[in-house]
C-alpha cells in the first residue's frame, strides 16, 4: 500500500513523501533531503520513520494527523 504527499508550490518538489505499509507498520519516506517533513513538531532525521495512529505530520506548513482507514 502507497500514499503520496504531493506539493503545488513555486519551487517545490512535486513528490514530498510516500507513506507506506510494510511489515505491519506505516512509515513515512520523505522523497529527497530537500524535505523538512516534521512528525509530531520534530523534524525527521532519517529519511523513513515509522508512523503511530494520532501522530501530527507536517509538510510545507501543512498539518495532518495520520490515522488509517481500512
């Protein structure tokens, strides 16, 4: 399963992050270094993380809390 965060802004990467589910766990993966993804107001370190239901992820200065369907 994929989901991806896209971005319609002057000089931003199309693609952002993919979300993903792999051995029974989402991660985000952010899609280049240029990417300030921040999960619960710190920044990313790593370039995939593991994601909780109820975690806060911004991206570009939007906010979304994850939470998954299905």
């Amino acid at each position: 399963m994929l989901a991806t965060i896209r971005l319609k802004r002057w000089f931003a990467p199309r693609l952002a992050a993919s979300i993903q589910f792999r051995e029974e766990q989402y991660f985000i993966v952010a899609a280049g270094k240029a990417n300030k993804i921040a999960i619960n107001g710190s920044e990313m370190v790593v370039s995939k993380t593991g994601l909780r239901l109820g975690n806060v992820v911004q991206v570009a200065g939007v906010k979304a809390k994850f939470c998954a369907v299905g």
